[in-house]
C-alpha cells in the first residue's frame, strides 16, 4: 500500500491504522518533505514502513513509486482555500495535474485500487480549491473507463471538516480562548464533523468495498460554528468578522442532482457513477434517495452535542 500526502495530518493517522489493524508487508508513505519524513519515522518506528521523497506533479517520480504497489490511497493536495486563491496554478499543478499523473502512473503499473480523498468544498464550489477537488473527483471516476480492460480501478472518499487536523478551526479557537474572545465569520455558519481516526477508518472501508467509479460519503454530524465556540471556550465573547473571500455559510457532501445516482445505507451513502460505460457493480441493495434529496450541514437530522464535541477534538490531541 502507498499513501501520497502521507506525512500530513491525515496520513499519519492513516498509516498508523493500516499497521494496526490490517498487517500489511509493506506501507510507502509519498511525499514530498524530508524534515516531516524523518519526524514521522521517529514518531512511527516500523520497518515495514518505507519513505519515498517525491512530489505528486512529478510523473516519473510516481512510476517509481508504484512499482509492486497493489493499493494507493491519494491524499496529497493543496488545501488552504486562501493560499489556492492567491497560487491558483499551483493549485491547478497539484490538485489536478497531480491527480492525473495518479492516474496513468496506476494504470501502467498495475495498480490494483485507488481510493482519492476529497472534501464537501467540491460540491457546488464557490472557491477555487473546492474547483480543484471537484475536477479530480472527475478525474478519478473516468480514470475507470482509462483503465479500460486493466484491473486498476478508482474511486473517491468525500467527507467534511477534520477535527484536529491543520487548519481546522478547533485549534485556534482554543489558543483565543485565552485571550477569552474567538472570532467568528458568521452566526448561522455551519460545518460538517468527522474525526481523523473515523476518516482513516472509512478510506479503509472504501478501499475494501469498492467496484470502480463511486463517490463514498459517510453518514457525519453537523455543528453551528457558535455552538463549537460555546463548547471550547464558555463564556467567551464571539467577535464577528463576516464571511470570508471563498467560503460558505453550509456545506453540502450530496447535492439534489448528484442525489439521482446516489444510494443509502445504514452509515454512508454511495454516488455512482452517472454514465453506465464505468465498470463496476451497481450496488443494487442500496436505497434510492427521495426527490430533491440534499445532505447538507444545515438540515442534517445527526448534530453533534458541546460534550460530544470536545470528546472528538480531546482524542485528536
């Protein structure tokens, strides 16, 4: 198994789940970063996991690496919405460019499944890293019909806000708590939930179950972003800024015309593939979705209590 971006937040969680609990022979973390390298090799002392320098922009780097490699997990992007904004070909370079050389390095090698991770900001994006994220996405779901009569399959896995990750909100909500005021963009924001450890989890989940074309979103609770101040700092006084350059008052993991090809089940749901020439099964004992169905952050019937909140973001620390 290979895990592009696998130094970040989510891949170090993601390789320490993987020796855990599934013992494979071998775990190549890709990334670009040798001080992060040598930082998570010290953290994560295993001899079955190999580091390999290298930049996902770099086509012949990635053949390298995917030689023998029978799963690869793609979680290298550019995430920052502000810095895409004002680095948007580097965003382009990375998010897409990348994702493409993902795609032919599996292929020619032989790689068996590829699981992409994306995010709710590619769902009707309003900025240009959720513009990014919705072209890989396309990317990988045509990458099947590419593959053509090779073995190599892909698939996505979409989900919301990370709690702990860089970048999440919950960190710095905690360093202003000191100072006894957070700053909020809006009061009726709302925001997507999951926990690195359940993200890492479902990647391996999907990669387990997958055909070839879908689009996994799991079943994650939604929070007000004032009622996560509340959580993490009572009492605090909330100083509004506005809604920034980019960003969105709700979320949406499963738009109304994404619903049509969508199925359910007990914890997740599954977005297939809209045109029929992707292989793979259709996964016929699903629940279709009802008319205009959304899943939004703001009308999701699952919300997470102050308790519950501060138990996700106590265990990321």
């Amino acid at each position: 198994m290979l895990i592009t971006g696998g130094t970040g937040s989510f891949g170090r969680v993601f390789v320490d789940t993987v020796l855990r609990e599934k013992r494979p022979d071998k775990v190549i973390v890709f990334s670009r970063d040798e001080l992060k390298q040598h930082e998570m090799r010290q953290a994560l002392p295993d001899s079955r996991v190999g580091y390999f320098l290298g930049d996902v922009r770099d086509r012949d780097r990635l053949y390298r690496a995917f030689y023998g490699v029978d799963v690869v997990v793609h979680a290298a992007a550019l995430k920052q919405v502000p810095a895409c904004e004002y680095n948007p070909f580097e965003a382009v370079q990375t998010n897409i460019i990348g994702a493409k050389n993902v795609i032919d390095a599996a292929i020619d090698c032989g790689v068996k499944r590829v699981v992409a991770l994306s995010t709710d900001k590619a769902v009707n994006p309003v900025n240009l890293y959720g513009a990014t994220k919705l072209v890989a996405e396309k990317l990988f779901v045509q990458g099947n019909a590419y593959a053509g009569s090779r073995s190599t399959r892909f698939a996505c896995v979409r989900y919301g806000n990370v709690v702990g990750s860089r970048g999440s909100v919950i960190p710095l909500f905690r360093e202003q708590a000191k100072r006894g005021t957070l700053t909020l963009t809006d009061h009726r924001m709302t925001r997507f939930w999951i926990t690195l450890q359940q993200g890492a989890r479902f990647v391996l989940r999907c990669a387990e179950q997958m055909h070839g074309g879908e689009v996994f979103v799991p079943k994650i609770p939604s929070m007000r972003i004032v009622d996560l101040a509340d959580a993490l700092a009572p009492g605090a006084k909330l100083e509004v800024n506005g809604i920034r350059p980019g960003e969105k008052i709700h979320e949406v993991l499963i738009s109304e015309d994404e619903a049509r090809n969508a199925v359910e089940y007990e914890d997740m749901f599954v977005v297939l593939p809209m045109f029929q020439w992707v292989g793979g099964e259709r996964w016929q004992d699903g629940k279709a979705l009802s008319d205009g169905f959304r899943f939004t952050s703001d009308t999701n019937t699952k919300w997470l209590s102050g308790s519950e909140l501060r138990t996700m973001a106590d265990g990321q620390s």
